[in-house]
C-alpha cells in the first residue's frame, strides 16, 4: 500500500459518483477497455454482469479451495492409513488390516476435506481481499460512504500504472460521472 | 445489463410438433417389443421368474425418472423459485408420465402372470406357511381347547383351595390372615386372566395358527401387519393414485395459467406444492420398499427411500438437461434457455452426484460397520465375485468419481453437448445401479438347493430379456413423452415468474 517511491502526491486516487446502476455498467466497459487494472466499483446492491463489464477473469479462489480439499484428503488418509495399517496394524471389529479397510476411514476424511476447504475459502479469501487491516484510505472520502446508502461509485487508484491525475479526472467526467472526489492518504 | 427479455414478447408460448416418424418409431419399438415380451413369457413359461426380474428393472428406471420429474417440479414450487420456470413445463411433462408407466407394472402385480411370486418371496411363503399352520391347528383344535379348560379348571380349583384353607386356619394372627388374602388374591387374578381366553372354536383356530406362523417364520409373522395381500393391494392403490393426482393436478394448474393469466394458479400451485411434498416423499419410499425392499423380506434398510430417490432426483435432472438440448438443436427454446440455466441445472446435478454418493456410502458403511447377520446379506451378494468389481468400478467410480470431477469444472458446466453428455453417463449408471439392486436377487435361492452341487448365481441368457424390457418400456415412455411435450406450450408462457426466469444469472 505504501506509495514511497512516488514523490508526486499523496493521492490514492479518484471516486467517481454515478447516477444509476445502468450508468456504472456502461462507464465500466469504458474503463475496461481503456486497459484500468487498479479500479473497482461499489454499488448498495449486486449487479448482475457487471465482473463481464469489468473484466474480471475467472477467481483463483476455487483453485485455493481445491487444493485445501486435495490436502485434507490425503492428510486425513494419509494419517488414518498410516497409524493403523502400517505402523501399528489395528483390528477394529473383525475388518481386514490392509486397502481393504480404507471406507472405515472415508468419515473422517470426508470430515477433513471439508475442514480444510473451508479454511482455504475463508483464508484465502481473506488473504485475496488484505484483510484484516486497520483502515482504508477510502474511509477518508465522504462520497464513497454513499456505496451502502445509494451511491453507484468507481474508484480508480492512482497506483495504476495508466492513471495520470488530469487525464483519468477527464476521462472520468467524459465517461459520465457526476461527482468525482480526490481520496489523499 | 442492457436488453433485459420482456416476459410479455413471450406470453404465446411456443408449440412443439412432434416429429410423426419418431413417434411412430417409440410406438413401435414399444409396444412391439412389449408384446414380443410377453409372447416370449407364455412360450417359456419355465423363464417366468427371470423375465419378471427384467420387467420390473425397466419398469422402475423409467419410474424413477418420471418420479424425479414430479420432485423437481414440486420442489420448484414449494421454495418459490423462479430459476427454472422456463424448463418448468418439461419437468410437469416427465412427471405426468407417472400413471402410464405405473399401468405397465401391473403385470408384475398380478399373481396370474408368474411374475410376482418369483420376485416377492414373502407372496408364496406367507401363503404355503399359512395353509400348512391352518392344517395344523385344525388337527390340534380339539386337544388345544381341552387343554386350555383344564388349565383354567386347575386355576379355578387353586382358588377354592386357598379359600377353604383361609377358613380352616382357627385363630390366624394379622400377618398369616394377610398372607393368605393375598394368596386369593392373586390366584384369582390369574384365574380371571384365564377365563378371558378366547376358547371358540374360531378362537382357539386362531392362536394356533399364529403359534405355527411365528413357529415357521418368524421374520415374516413379526412383519404380518405390512407383508399381507390386502395392506399390499391398499398400498399399490394409494401409490397410484398419490402420484398421478399430484402430477395432473400440478400440470392442470400450470396450463390453465397459460391460457386465462390469472395468477390464483400460481399461488395454488405454490400452496399445494407444499401439501404434496410429504405424501410424494411417502408414496416414493414405500413404493419401493415394496419393489425393491421387499425383493429380499428378510433384509431391510431404514435409507432405502432416500438412495432411490436420490438417484431419481439426479437422473431426472439429467433426463431434462437432455431434452432441453435436444429441443434446442431442433430449434426450439432458442431464446427461452439459456447457458445460466445450463449452468444452474448442472450444479443440481453435480448437487445430486454428491448425494447420491453420500447416501449411498453411508448404507454401506453403515451395515459393514455394524456386520449384523440380518443387515449384511445384501452386501454379501453383491460383494461377492464379479458382483464385486460390478459394485466398485460402475458404483463407486463411474456413478460417483467421473461425473463429480467432470462437473466440478465450471465450464462444462456450460457446455450443452459436454453436459448432457454427462448427464448421459448419469443415466447409463443410474440403470447400472438399479440392475445391481434387483438382479443379484435373481440368482436361485441358496436355501432352496441346499446340497446341490454348483448352484448357478446368474441364470444364463437372462439379460437378453433385461434388454428388450428396457427397450420395449424406452420406447413407450418416449412415445408418451412426446404426447406430453406437443399438448401444450413448452414452457409456461404467462407464469408471474417469467421474467425472473428468462432473465436469470447466476
């Protein structure tokens, strides 16, 4: 988040008010094509298609998931299998001690994939989105405290290697904006 | 965002013409191969049994689809979606099916045809146990009843005793006088206990015939109550008539909300479906304790209903994803359905593989954990032999393994060709799963060649039949479903949800 290297302003860069939910679709595929990758959009409510008119990829958190869920699996097969097949064969109620056996261990991995999946989902996530954090510069704009209320709103970071303060202001007002807001740090 | 559909420009429907050559083909391959079935049942009447095996395996496959139509349907309704109000009608034309396909087990019913003593044991069992415990109680009667009154005389006897020596005693201290009050007492409780014995010639029949039943068979006398003719024939009746109605009166409602608009239908449709629910979910279990179950009367499992309907729910779903292509490439729907509601159907169906699986796995775990003689005999046949690499290779990896890592990839989920072939797959294992329910039950009885050496488990040629049963009864749902989806629009065109449907992202 710092922005020690660059000397030129304290900006985090601009919120931009729209007028309706239509208006924000459509100034997003602007901003898309204009090649924006530091920018998102807050609305009180979900939009549907608006990750097409901002082109967002697919997440990398089902992939995240997925590997917590391989991990579970093999971790709680791995440990069942080991401790009471190989290292100290156990015979529980007459089951053969050998691959045999393997479905008196599907709940606990069944249990354990589940485990882990879920931490990977809400880890991940979390790790995806930098949370927790103390703070926000956009909590210094009082436009964008608007998002929760009837604010359909842009934010374009000025980390973005295509902003420039004058030209991405203009682009902003030309594409529609109503009300545009510097956010310092 | 831009060009929301507009319910409105679709409130005419759209009519499907059946094409008549493949009509006339289902109703040939169908009621053709169903006559040819039959002729060969009353040629080989040595084979009744083997055949009576295939029509039922057919008859429940098809069933099962048609049952899980009706579930998605009223499902639909009773939370209120409105996801799927365009392939809505599909769902309500499968479900219809129901009665036609109920028609066709009749046979199986029906003692006259041979097939129903050869499937359900407990049919000739109970009858040859109750004829052979009437013989005998009627041969015990008369020693029976005189037994029985000089039981009761002796007791009556015992009280006059016990009174008489009550009065002997000359001066009886307080504790002596109590002890011997209680003595009548209770000798002429017992005695009261005995007189009330039924001693009626009808009455006396009676107890000995139980007593011979219970003697005989004591799993069938402790299930008397639910394994008799007439419960059963109750039973069949109620199954039949729960399901047709629910499906006609659902479908009644949808199109008649076509024709007039009024949104009463809706809101009827909405309420009834809620009422439905738990005599659909009672009708579907029983049916098929007394199909499948009751193959085997000896065994039960209390996840019976739920692993039949779990694997129904799923291949319906799958069942409507096909269709819903195969509609599409003639030209229908083009516009109506769209890639999200590929999407959302297959996410059921990847919903119900998981299901299926869970059910499925938690019966088995369940009584191999357990490994209680009476619950184990069902997993023993079919985990013996190639039954055995039967259960792993089509059970555990084709029905569950390769569909859920197919589907766990989103983007098939998207694709209509890729998903319905998945959905095929579903279909071709669901079969397989019903075939590893009711033909390893086919095998003769091991207790009736107890001591013959090499007793067959399979009966040889016998899947030619199981083949053109699943053919033959194919062919008639086909032809019915193709009656069902040309009487009215495809999907329905003035339901309130329409928009909602047309729509729809997910």
């Amino acid at each position: 988040m710092s922005d020690s290297t660059s000397s030129s302003s304290e900006l985090f860069g601009y919120v931009a008010e729209f007028s309706s939910a239509s208006d924000l679709y459509h100034a997003a595929e602007k901003i898309r094509d204009a090649g924006f990758r530091r920018w998102d959009v807050h609305t009180p409510y979900p939009v549907h298609g608006m990750d097409h008119a901002m082109g967002l990829g697919k997440s990398w958190l089902s992939a995240i998931v997925l590997i917590g869920g391989i991990t579970g699996s093999s971790v709680a097969l791995f440990l069942q299998f080991f401790t009471q097949v190989s290292l100290y064969p156990t015979v529980v109620q007459d089951k053969p001690i050998n691959v045999f056996t393997l479905p008196a261990f599907f709940p606990v991995t069944f249990e354990l994939t589940i485990l882990l999946a879920a931490f990977a989902t809400l880890f991940g996530l979390l790790g995806m989105i930098t949370l927790p954090r103390w703070n926000h510069p956009l909590f210094n704009s009082s436009l964008f405290s608007k998002f929760s209320n009837d604010g359909f709103l842009m934010v374009i970071e000025s980390r973005d290697p295509k902003f420039k303060r004058e030209k991405t202001k203009e682009l902003l007002e030309e594409i529609g904006a109503g009300k545009i807001e510097e956010v310092n740090y | 965002m831009a060009g929301l559909k507009d319910g409105d420009d679709y409130k005419d429907g759209e009519f499907f013409k059946s094409p008549a050559l493949l009509k006339l083909v289902c109703f040939g391959v169908g009621f053709g191969g169903m006559l040819l079935f039959f002729i060969l049942r009353f040629a080989m009447p040595d084979k009744a049994g083997a055949m009576g095996y295939s029509w039922l395996f057919a008859v429940i496959f098809f069933l099962s689809l048609a049952v899980g139509g009706l579930f998605w349907t009223l499902l639909h309704h009773a939370t209120n979606s409105g996801w799927g109000t365009v392939i809505r009608r599909l769902m309500e034309n499968l479900a219809t099916l129901i009665p036609f396909i109920l028609v066709l087990a009749l046979p199986l019913l029906i003692s006259g045809f041979g097939f129903r003593d050869a499937l359900w044991e407990w049919f000739p069992k109970r009858a040859a146990v109750l004829t052979s415990a009437n013989e005998a109680a009627a041969q015990e009667k008369d020693a029976y009843i005189a037994e029985r009154n000089a039981v009761i005389a002796r007791a009556q006897g015992d009280v006059e005793q016990a009174k008489k020596d009550l009065a002997e005693v000359a001066a009886p201290s307080p504790g002596h006088r109590a002890h011997l009050e209680k003595n009548i007492e209770r000798l002429e409780a017992k005695a009261y206990k005995l007189s009330k014995e039924d001693l009626s010639d009808e009455g006396a029949h009676a107890t000995l015939v139980d007593k011979h039943f219970l003697h005989d068979e004591a799993l069938l006398f402790a299930k008397r109550g639910y394994l008799n003719e007439t419960f059963f024939w109750l039973r069949q009746i109620f199954y039949f008539l729960v399901l047709t109605a629910i499906a006609f009166i659902l479908r009644g409602w949808s199109v008649q909300l076509d024709k007039d608009g009024d949104p009463k239908w809706f809101r009827w449709m909405r309420r009834g479906s809620c009422g439905f629910l738990p005599f659909f979910a009672t009708a579907w279990t029983f049916l098929v304790f007394d199909w499948l179950m009751a193959l085997d009367f000896t065994w039960f499992s209390t996840m019976w209903g739920v692993y039949l309907f779990a694997g129904a729910a799923l291949n319906s779903m799958g069942v409507l994803i096909i269709l819903v292509t195969v509609l599409r490439k003639f030209g229908y729907l083009k516009n109506v359905v769209t890639l999200e509601h590929y999407h959302l159907m297959g996410k059921l169906m990847l919903a119900f593989v998981i299901f299926w699986a869970y059910i499925a796995f938690s019966q088995f775990f369940l009584i191999w954990y357990a490994n209680i003689t009476e619950e184990t005999r069902f997993y023993l046949t079919r985990n013996t032999g190639l039954w055995n690499a039967y259960t792993i290779g089509f059970l555990v990896v084709g029905h569950f393994f390769v569909p859920f890592t197919i589907l766990l990839v989103q983007k098939v989920k998207k694709l209509p060709v890729v998903i319905s072939c998945v959905a095929g797959w579903n279909l071709l294992m669901h079969a397989l799963d019903l075939y590893w329910i009711i033909i390893p039950e086919r095998g003769p009885s091991l207790t009736a060649h107890l001591g013959e050496a090499n007793i067959a488990m399979t009966i040889p040629g016998a899947w030619l039949f199981d083949i053109l049963a699943l053919v033959s009864v194919a062919g008639i749902f086909g032809f019915f479903l193709l009656r069902q989806l040309s009487s009215a629009s495809l999907f329905p065109c003035r339901d309130p949800r329409l928009d909602e449907s047309l729509n729809v992202v997910n």
